[in-house]
C-alpha cells in the first residue's frame, strides 16, 4: 500500500532507509544544508527552499504558487510503487502540509476533513502550514475544504521536533 512517511530532517536518514522509500521532498529554508539520503537517485529528490512562515517576513522565502506547482508535479510523477518521504527541519509544518496537499492530490475523491483527522491521529504535534495548504486548495479547485479541515483540527502540541509517522495513501 503506497504511503507518505513524514520526518523532520534529523531522521531524513533513517526514515528512508527503514521505509525504503524511493522518492523525498524536501521543504525547509534555502541555506539549510541537506544530505540527500544514497539510495534516493537525485532525479527523485524535490528541494524546495521555503521558509516556515505564512505573511513576509524580510530574509525569508514566503510559500508561493511555484512551490505548490513543484511539490504536485513531482507527486503526480510519483509512481506509488514504494513509499514517498517528505521533511522539513522538524516535520511538524511544512511537510505535514505537503503531506496532506499530496494525499489530497493524489486522492481527490477522499474527504479532506477526513485526511486532516487522519494527519491529526497521526501527529499530534502536526500544524500544517496554512499558507501553502491554502495555495494548494485553490490551485485543486477544492473551494476551501482543504484550508477549512486544517483550521478544523487546530494547532498541534508544542515539540522541538515531530516524532516520524507514516500517512496511509489508501
């Protein structure tokens, strides 16, 4: 069963290598190192340089249509075939968000306030990002369901970092 396992970027490594995922996405700050795991192929590894922030912020890269744009392309592109890593600095934002933007992609028939409540008993310290979550729903045409099932499950408990966890696509 295909699957999405989200990581903050201290367990990138191990996260990959105990999924034996084929495919990561990485959404974090563009000046933050990142060591692409060996056994992903660089073709399938999404770098997107993105703050965690929803309104500008001098010295930081706002969400913008271009990086909800990369982030579906290269889930459509995603052959399903073995599990997809997504991380941010510390998988509680940022990829939770592009988690759930990529289930919702990929599984447009599925509830979006369905996959939230999954993401939220799942993770309970996941606070998707509003603002590339609010780009992804109007770029899916999804009339706000997306945006309004993240408000519906609120901010999640405070950590320094998300414990990984594995979003079912299916």
């Amino acid at each position: 069963m295909p699957a999405i396992h989200v990581t903050p970027l201290s367990r990138l490594h191990e996260t990959v290598e105990a999924s034996a995922a084929r495919h990561v996405v990485t959404l974090i700050n563009v000046s933050t190192p990142v060591q692409r795991p060996p056994s992903i192929l660089p073709e399938r590894h999404l770098f997107i340089g993105v703050s965690d922030i929803v309104d500008p912020l001098d010295g930081h890269i706002l969400p913008a249509d271009a990086h909800v744009e990369q982030l579906l392309a290269f889930a459509r592109n995603w052959d399903q075939q073995a599990p997809m890593v997504i991380h941010c600095w510390a998988g509680v934002s940022r990829s939770t968000a592009a988690a759930f933007i990529t289930v919702c992609a990929l599984r447009p028939e599925r509830d979006e306030a369905e996959t939230a409540r999954l993401l939220r008993a799942l993770s309970p310290s996941a606070t998707p990002n509003h603002k590339l979550v609010g780009i992804a729903d109007d770029i899916l045409g999804r009339r706000g369901r997306m945006a309004d099932a993240i408000a519906a499950i609120g901010r999640g408990a405070d950590c320094f970092e998300n414990t990984p966890f594995r979003l079912p696509l299916d």
